[in-house]
C-alpha cells in the first residue's frame, strides 16, 4: 500500500512540491512560535520575587558615569531627595537602583569565580530598596548601616547565584572579586529574582550596595517609592513637585511600575504575536493549497475511483487511501523539518529555550501539523468515497 501511496505522489510531483514546501515551513514558523509560547508560559509560573503593586520609579536624568561612588554631591542629593519623600504620610518606603524591574537596562557579565565561568547580573541599591520591593531575605540579612563601616563590598545574592557559585554550602560570609577592584563579602540571600518580569528567564542576580553615607558602590538613576494602595494621580503631581524642587538640576520622570510591566510584556510578546500571524497566514495557505489540490485530484481521478469502486473497493478504503496520501505527503514534510529543527540547537539557534519545553514544542507541533493536513482531506476523501462505477463511466 505505501508503494502503491509513493508512486501516486510521484505521479504528481509538481503539484505536491509545493505543498511539501508549505508544510514544511509551516512546520518551523509553528514550531517557533510554540517554542516561545510555551517558554513564555513556564517562566509566567515561577514567581518573581519581589512585589510590583503600588511601587513608583522616578527616574532621574544624569550622566551614569557621574554616578560613581566618589561623587559626593550626587550622594549627597539622593540622600535629600531619599529623606524628602519619606516626609509624605502616602509613601510607605524609598529606596534606590540602578536597574530596576521592568526597565530594558542591565548590568551583566561573565566572570569567572570560584574556578568557573559564571554570568552575573548586577543592580546598585540602597538600604531601602528590599523594603521597597518587598524582598524577604531567607538566609542571612539585607544591607544596613553597619556595612558602611566595613572594608568589603556588602552584596546580596539571590538563591540561584548561590547555587551557581557555591553549590550547597552556605554563601553567607564567603568572598569574591570579580573585578579585582574591591572584594566583594556575600551578607545575605534572598529568593530567586527575574528583574525583566514574568515573561524571562532566571537570572543569576546580585546586588551590589550603594552607600548614602561614604563612597562606596555606584548611585542607581532611579528613585523606587512604593506608596500606600490607592494612592491617587494628584499625590503624584505633588511629589514630582516636592523632589523636583529638591534638586532642580536633575530632570525626572515617573513611572508607575505597574506601567512599566504592562509595556515591557507587550514587547516581549510582540515577536511572539507577529509569528503567530505568519504560522495563521501559512497554515490557512497550506489548508486552502492542499485542500484545493485534494479536491481537484479526486475530479481527475474519478475513473480510477471508480474502477477500485467496481472491483470491490468500499467506500471506507476509498476515503482511507486519500486520507493516507495526505499523511504521506505531510510526512515527507516533516522528515526534512525534523532534520532542521535538531540542528537549531548545534547552530546556537533557540538556545535560551529549556530543552523540556524545546521537546514539548516540537512534539506539539508534528501533533498540530498532522491535525491540520487530516483535517483538510476529509471533506476530499468524503467525495471520493461517494464516487461509484457509474459515475466513471460518465466521466470525460
């Protein structure tokens, strides 16, 4: 029977050509944009770890070098502006960054430490900043007053650094340098941070302590004041003009986080979605193109339909034999696309996708590829089996 199916399809080798090419890179574009999907979908799962409610990041617009800890009269702003906001009854805690949540800037690297090549990112904050976001530390503790006095760099690492860096021994107290610039002394852990929000990864994170008191560490642009829930837009216009008039000479923005994350989603999605209308606008080709095909071969092939009809042939291996050359047909299809698609992986192509969800995607998409090939020869196959002997004796 399959001999019999390949000879058919070689029969009409230009026709099905192209519609082996459409399957195939249906194949891909679906397999992308499940991949992504569902990437997407494991990472929205695991939790963030820290809270984006009711927190408002005013950024300040000053040269990012001039940030640096040996600058006193920048620190000497952020601390008035710091003391300035804490005075309104509305606004619950304050604290500073240099790259928060949902913010497209990132301070990363690869170092290696402890003998191994680890990718660090890093964010410069204040004391306030745990309290801000709502970071529980669950080993060890937050910065606070008494590193000012210490003649390390207080960090705080999340709990995926720790494992990356030290397996399971304790963090707490162990050193690093990855910049032979300044040792670097681990004080706390806190739970697993993904600063780019639901839609990313895990991060290696660490975060680096900016002193308001002595030069020591580098000044975030960017004040965080988590205000009480329900805080209104005319709070707002009062506090821009409060800290504003504290420093005038840095321009400032608000944002409020929530704002932030609903912009940096739809970003992040819209790859995703354009793919999304490119698989839909292959897929409905692919339909119409194989569907259209099926239809006319099963017109041209009346005679042979009923010549199979009159030597005993049923109506049900009629329907099940075009059914069995569209499945041939997809499946030479697929051959070549699963040739492609376990290349990625050697090619660097798809590698920030987990390989649990890269085998779930391409599972999900020979599943969602065969669906759609079958379903588009049913209505054919259904035709062909309602041809009879007579039908091809009027055939011309």
């Amino acid at each position: 029977m399959i001999r019999h199916l390949l000879k058919l399809v070689w029969n009409r080798k230009r026709a099905n050509a192209l519609i082996i090419t459409e399957i195939f890179l249906s194949f891909i574009v679906v397999f992308a944009v499940l991949a992504a999907v569902i990437t997407f979908w494991s990472y929205w799962r695991l939790p963030l770890g820290y809270d984006y409610h009711d927190v408002w990041d005013v950024q300040m617009g000053f040269d990012v070098d001039a940030g640096s800890a040996d600058n006193p009269q920048l620190r000497d702003t952020l601390r008035r502006l710091v003391a300035e906001a804490k005075t309104f009854p509305e606004v619950e805690s304050v604290g500073g960054s240099n790259t928060p949540p949902y913010q497209f800037s990132t301070s990363e690297g690869v170092w290696r430490i402890q003998g191994k090549d680890v990718r660090l990112m890093f964010d410069d904050v204040t004391d306030g900043f745990a309290d801000v976001m709502r970071i529980k530390p669950i080993r060890g503790r937050w910065f606070n007053a008494d590193d000012d006095a210490a003649n390390y760099q207080a960090v705080v690492v999340d709990e995926r650094t720790a494992r990356a860096l030290y397996g399971e021994s304790d963090p707490v107290g162990q050193k690093f340098d990855p910049d032979g610039d300044r040792p670097m002394q681990v004080v706390g852990v806190v739970p697993s941070y993904r600063k780019d929000g639901e839609m990313s990864g895990p991060h290696n994170m660490v975060f680096s302590r900016y002193s308001l008191v002595r030069p020591v560490g580098r000044m975030g642009s960017h004040l965080m004041i988590r205000v009480r829930p329900g805080t209104g837009a005319a709070f707002e216009a009062r506090l821009m003009k409060r800290l504003e008039a504290t420093a005038p000479a840095i321009s400032m923005q608000l944002t409020r986080m929530e704002q932030a994350r609903g912009f940096a989603h739809r970003f992040m999605a819209a790859p995703v979605i354009a793919g999304g209308v490119i698989a839909l606008f292959l897929i409905s080709m692919v339909a119409l193109g194989l569907t259209g095909i099926l239809w006319q071969s099963v017109t041209r092939r009346t005679r042979e339909i009923g010549l199979r009809r009159a030597m005993g042939a049923s109506g049900g291996g009629v329907h099940t034999q075009i059914l069995l050359e569209v499945i041939l047909l997809t499946t030479l299809a697929l051959i070549v696309g699963v040739i492609v698609v376990w290349q990625f992986p050697l090619l660097g192509i798809f590698t920030i996708v987990p390989p649990a969800v890269y085998t779930a995607a391409f599972i999900a998409s020979l599943l969602a590829i065969y669906a759609i090939t079958v379903t588009c020869g049913l209505y054919p196959s259904w035709l062909a089996s309602r041809l009879t002997p007579a039908d091809a004796l009027r055939y011309e």
